[in-house]
C-alpha cells in the first residue's frame, strides 16, 4: 500500500510509454489502480499531443474524470484542438458545476465553441448556471442529482439510484420533491436499504430539509455545511423549486477562495480570483496599487500633523533669541526624530492585531455587531496591561541605548524628558490603537462596509496620524522649558 | 417550509413550555423535527436547570446528538451537576471524536468526572485519542467507523452495517481490512447494493486506497480532502493498522482552525485556539505581548538609522558656522520630518502587500519554495509599475501640499529638493519592499520557519529601517550644499 501521489514522476514515465505503446489493456489497469487527480498531475508533465492521444485511449469516464483537474491553460489547448465530436464526447460525462468551473477560466471563444458541441439540454443547463452572480449558491451548484417524487415507494426509488448511477453527483442523499418539484424532503440511501420496499418515500424521508436560495451569497451556503454537518446542500430557486445541489467539495474550495479574498483585503489588495503565477503583471499592479496610493494620500494626515508640531515647538525660535533656538532643534532632531518610527511602528502593530482578531472573529461570527460595548471594554483592558508591559521594556531599551550614547552618562535631564515623552504617549497609543482597531471593524461592518477592508490598511493610517499627534503633544509638556 | 434557524427565539420558548408542561408527546414530535443544532442553540439561552431537565427528557439519541453544539461552559456546568450514570448515559451515544473535542475545552476534574463515569473499552479509545499530539491526524480522527474484513461476501457486509447502525459515523463509506487489520480497500453502499451478495468484498472493494498517518499533520489531511474531493479518510498507525477516519466535517472546523492561526501569526499574535470572548485577558495579553515587544526592540534599528543621519546631517554644524546650522536644522524640521511616516507607511505597505500573497500563496501551494526566482522577478517588475504610478500620484499630492502652504510660491529650491528626495526613494523603499516582502517568506520556508510569522511583523521593521536609511540618503545628496 503505497500512497501514489508521491511518484508523479514515475507516473508520468509510466503513461507516456504506455501511450507511445498503444498498450490499452495495460492503461485500462493504469486508470483502475489511480486516482484521476493524481493522472491529472501527472499529465500536465507531458507534451500536449501525448495529454490528448491519453484523453482519447482513457474509457471516456476516466478521461472526463481527468480533465477537470487539469490546469486550465492546458485545458483550453486541449479544447482548442478537439473536433466538436471530441468536446461532446469529453464534456457529456462530466457535472455541470464542473463545466461551468472551467469555462469560468476560459476565453469566450472556447466557451462558444464548448457550448456549440454541447447537447441543447445540456447548453441550456450550463448558461443557466453561468447567469448567477458569482459567489452566489446558483453559481456553485451542480445539476447532477437525483430527484424521487414523494408518492414513489422504496423500491421505485431504488431502481431510480441504479438507472441514474454516474449521472448523480451524489450517491448517498437523494431530495423528495412533490408534482410540482417543491422540495419535501430528504432520503439517505442507507434508509432505502434498511426500509421495507413497499414504504412510499413521504412515510421514511427525513422532513427537516435545509436549503439555500441561488442568490444567497456563497457564506451563507457555507455557514449551513459548517453548522449542520451536512455533505449536500439542496438549492432552490425563489418560487421554492428545487434546482440543484451544492457538495461540500465545492464547499472546500469556495471556503478557500472566501478565506484568501479575506486575507489580502486586510493587506489592502483589492481581490483577484487567480493563482499567484497566473495573475498578470498589469492586473497585479492594478490590485495593489489602489489602496496603495489611496493609504499613501491619506497620510498626508500625519505629514501635516507632525508639521504643525515643528511649527508649534519652533515658533519661539525668533523671539527667544539664538540659543534657545539651537537647543530646541537639537532635541526635535536628536531625541524626538528618531523615535517617530518606533511610535508609529509599535502602535500600528498593536492596532492591527486587535483589528485584525475582531474582523477574524467577525467573520467566524464569534463576535457581532452587538457586542460593540463589550470589545470595546475588553480591548481596552488588554491594552492597559499590554501597554503597560511595553513601556517596561521599552524604558529599559531607552536606557540602554541611551548608556551607550553617552557612554554612562545619563545627566542629561532631556534624555530623562524624552523617555518620559515616549512612556507616556506610548502608553496613551497603544490603548488608542487596540481600542480603535478592535472597534473599526465592528464600526464598518454596522455600516455595511467590508470591515477586512476596514481593517489593517486604513487603521495604519488613522493610528499613525493619533500616535504622532499624541507623542509631539506629550513631548510639548516636558520639553516647554526649552522653546 | 421554513428556515427553522430564522427563528431561535421562538423555539427557546417552546422547549421551555414543554418541559415545564412535561409534554413528552409534543417533546418526541419537537426533537423529530428540529436539527440538534438548532435546538442547542436554543436551549442556551434558557436557564440551565431547564436544559439538564430537556436532556432528561429527549431521547438519549437526541440528548446526545444535541449536547456536542452545547456551548463549553453550559457542557461544563451540566456535568458538573449530572451523576456518573447520567453522564454515562449521554456519553454512550456520543461519537469518540466529539468527545475528544468536548473534553479538550474542558478543566481535568471534569474531563476525569467524565472518564470514572465511561466503559473501560470507552476510556481507552478516548484516551487513546487524547495522547496525540494537537493538530495531527490522530486527534481528530474518531473511531466510530465499520470495518469489513476482505474475505466477508456482501450480503455479510450489509449484514453488519445493519447491526452497527447508529454506530458509525459515516454509513457511506466501509473500509476493508484483512486478518491483521491492514487495510486493503474501500468499499461505497452504494456498490453494496448493487452488487450481487455472494460477491466476496475483494472483487468489488476500490483497492486505491487514501488514507493518513496517526502522527500526519492535519494540514496533510486537509490537503487530501481538498485534493480527493473525498469525504472521509482513513487513518492507519505506524505498523499500517487501520485506527480510524477523519469525516469532512472535522476537516471544515480543523480549515477555520488552521485559517485562523495563519491570520494572527499574520498579524504578530501568538496563536490561541479559544473564540474572543472565551480568551481570558491575561491569556490575550501574553499572546499579543512577546511579538510587539520584540517588534518595538527592534524598531531601535531604525532610531538608530535616524540618530545616525541626524549627526551627519548636523556634522559641520560647528565648522559651518551659525547661518548654516540653522538653515539645516530648519530643513530636516520643516522638510524631511513630516514625510517620515509617509514613507515608511507607504513601504511597509507595499511590502505587506507582497508578503501577504506569498504567505497564502505558499499556503495554497501556488508557489513552492523553488519558486523563489520567479517570485522575485515578478515583485521586482510589479514594483517597478507600481513604484512610478506611486510617486506621480506622490508628486501631485506634494505639490498641492506644498502650494497651500506657501500660498503658491514654489520658488523656493529646497522645495523641489524635498519633493526630489521623497520621489527617488519612495520608488527605491517600494522596489526593495516588494521583492523583500515576496522572498522573505519563502526563505523562512527554506529555512523551516513559519512564513506566516516571517511576513508582516518582522517585515514592517526591516522595511522600516531600509526605507529611512534610503530617505536620508537621498536627501543627503540634494541638500548638500546646505549642510
């Protein structure tokens, strides 16, 4: 017993020789003993022409169990090369949710030409699906299940299972639906089996039928497999029709899309749908460079706070006369300058943790928009032991370095000013900036704004503005003496 | 045909009125036709005698299959206040892994309370359960599988899963071991079913068997659901003995787990597996405190850098004379200061962008560590787009400042140095950004450290101090002469 996915390799050798070979009996074997995604992985090592003379010497099942695993750019060479025989052949045999999933990836030229082989019932299930909003549950359906009508008995239905058998997406729930296809109910298979068969359907199915609506958003169709423990999710239109089913495979990969649209939405990268590598340069730029530039207008902000401050320290500096004049440069550009970025820096990374643990928690709906007061209090508690532990360390940091400066000479009563300075405004920042972010996203969310985008990007500005007005004020108290 | 989770509310009320009534009639109807999920839901929000009394009077099934979604407080209390026989009595009907989940959440006097009150063969597979490590396959396997030995017929084999029935917690999906409980295929109901019954298990089991090691990493067991499209998998020990299957529904809470812990490495917070409002202060404080200390220790690196080029700027402040001192007091003030945070936010920005792709993109396995070349190449030509749409928005932005605050005279030259400076290294941080930004993740992977922890955080203070040492170096050429 060898797990095969660690011999791509090996695997590819195997198919290209047994396919230079014509050797059907053994490829017959090959596809029995391996699993479609690892011949899928395999392949893609291989020169084209190899890939579709293997497409077309696989039992048609193997191959249109293949194809959908395979990278979309070899896909579409594969498509572009095959008669429309060949496509109607390929594509009769796979789900329709796995169609709509690769035309999605296509040019409209490989989908008109798909669409062109397809069987007209078949072309108007797949338009009917490619019509739903993305992200929506009627754009992850598949079609491909099995309905019973209420009236049939154990036995019809049965004999319905082994009728349909690799038609259906799912082999183990089946939806109960009266004449008019409403949705009544649920079988599992294992009820049929251990039921007598002259039972009808109504008397063993199971009336508690969860469902999605096709325009509810994807989260919700995840939230009800997470919840309910559930493989299948039925899909009804808005008249109540039963009109497809959502598997919790496509669940998995719809979660991962959601989580990473998430994830770069928090760095402030507006959201696209490909891979790393398949993302164009231009396309790249595009989703980055707007909140780029919209973070960098908004710190403006703290640019003309910390202006206004110098101006506010300096503004004597003609009246005092020469020397006080001197001595208040020297201590903005020698003491308070070089801390701006350990202010701004410490803050900032305060307030995106607690952002970024309210809009994870959002998300998971561990917190709601009710519970406003209740992160705020306990932001704000965090922040005051948390604040307190920095400005420990950080006082012994200040000394150091300051022993090493001045070689041991800590006489200076400016040095004394400037850690008091940094303490103080310090602290204050840190509680702004966990209560702040902790509250933002919460804020956005009750504004129906997405509160991932809410989140790191614009609080970064927004605390870097507060943190520097707050250390240059604190800073104005101890240093008064000296302007 | 309702959503009955619209309606929580409703339903508490319900349950409190039979239970009060002691309705067991309307009771056995209530629980035949509400998900436990739901019904848990409800029962949270009554008072906790009526819940120990609503558990009495469901059936053991339901009580059993409702307690699991209980929150862990409410198990905790209910526990505490139930006999060793009643706790017996729910926990039979309890799957072994929902136990292991309940247990983990709760303090040892309970989680011993609930072991003195199991069956001896009980406690060991709980046990058993509990001594792996936290995130491998091992603790989140359950044990409540059927096993078919590879020479029953599968008359046999139907025969048995009629017997276990409750039992198992997929009826699907069968796994076929042979005398020494090696494991040698799979077997669907429905390939039961429609098999002939004299037919030996052998000739009609999957022998492309999947499976996991006890000591595999969730993340491995993740990636094979994704991967496979399965819905459960089965687990072997090191002697490559069937112990147990992981069902798709763990793998969905395991995803949530794993997703949120990338997110707070992410964002600098030390991982902690309880929901916000469960996480007690101090428990925040400590997750939140070690990497901002370490962020903010580290920030000294870029107050060193400021310190250092405030000195060189200063240099020949005493040679120069006063005029010049105070001309190069006033530019570092008034012109280079305020735009410290606007280039080293705008850095850190465009960094995290990049490192945040990579991390998930690593993640999804979209770039591997040999990809480290091409990543770079991609960052360095994304910057460098993305770099001059930056600093023309950037010079825009400047001279609009600058004509406001001079109430458009822009004739003076260290204007235009200013604007010089802030523009070349502005492009230069963000080029260095990007590419330090995408490849320092994938270093921390080649080096076997978590690229999530390597991302933001550590990032930021690199940036930070490269972005600063490139600004004042900058600026050093441009008002030289000054100085």
């Amino acid at each position: 017993m060898l797990e095969k996915s660690e011999n791509i390799k090996h695997l590819s050798e195997e198919i290209e020789r047994l396919v230079i070979d014509n050797d059907i009996k053994k490829l017959r074997e090959f596809e029995e003993t391996h699993y479609p995604q690892d011949i899928a992985e395999a392949l893609e090592k291989l020169d084209e022409k190899i890939i579709i003379i293997a497409l077309r010497l696989f039992t048609n099942d193997t191959s249109s169990e293949i194809f959908p695993h395979l990278d979309a750019d070899i896909q579409e060479e594969i498509i572009n090369k095959m008669s429309s025989k060949q496509i109607s052949e390929l594509f009769s045999d796979l789900y329709t949710d796995d169609i709509v999933d690769i035309l999605e990836e296509m040019p409209s030229n490989i989908v008109k030409k798909v669409l062109r082989s397809s069987t007209p019932e078949a072309r108007a299930q797949i338009n009917n699906i490619l019509k739903y909003n993305d992200d929506t549950a009627g754009s992850i359906m598949s079609v491909d299940y099995t309905r019973f009508k209420v009236d049939w008995t154990v036995t019809e239905a049965i004999e319905k299972i082994r009728e349909r058998n690799e038609e259906s997406e799912d082999h183990n729930t089946f939806y109960v639906v009266d004449d008019l296809n409403n949705l009544k109910g649920t079988v599992e298979l294992k009820d049929l089996v251990f039921s007598k068969g002259n039972l009808k359907l109504s008397e063993i199915m199971d009336e508690r039928v969860l469902f999605a609506f096709t325009k509810d958003d994807q989260e919700t169709v995840i939230d009800k497999f997470k919840k309910y423990d559930i493989t299948t999710l039925p899909v009804i239109n808005i008249q109540q029709k039963l009109v497809g089913i959502v598997t919790v495979d496509d669940v998995l990969d719809v979660i991962e899309e959601e989580v990473t649209e998430d994830i770069h939405k928090m760095a402030g990268i507006s959201p696209t749908d490909d891979e790393y590598f398949k993302t164009s340069i231009w396309k790249m730029v595009r989703s980055r460079s707007i909140w780029l530039m919209f973070l960098m207008i908004s710190a403006t902000l703290s640019q003309i706070i910390i202006s206004m401050f110098m101006r506010i320290y300096s503004v004597n500096q003609t009246n005092n006369g020469q020397s006080s004049a001197n001595e208040i440069s020297y201590i903005i550009t020698m003491f308070l300058t070089p801390l701006l970025t350990v202010i701004s820096g410490t803050t900032g990374n305060a307030g995106s943790q607690s952002s970024t643990m309210i809009v994870r928690a959002l998300s998971l709906k561990e917190v709601e928009t009710k519970d406003f007061a209740r992160v705020l209090w306990k932001e704000f508690r965090v922040a005051l032991i948390t604040g307190l532990i920095l400005i420990s360390v950080n006082f012994v940091r200040m000394v150091v370095i300051y022993s090493i400066e001045t070689k041991g000479n800590l006489n200076d009563p400016r040095i004394w000013y400037t850690i008091a300075t940094l303490s103080i405004s310090m602290y204050l920042s840190v509680i702004m900036a966990k209560v702040i972010g902790g509250t933002l996203p919460i804020l956005a969310k009750k504004l129906k704004l997405d509160p991932a985008v809410m989140a790191a990007p614009l609080l970064t500005t927004i605390v870097d503005a507060l943190s520097t007005a707050i250390f240059f004020s604190i800073g104005l108290i101890f240093f008064a003496q000296y302007i």
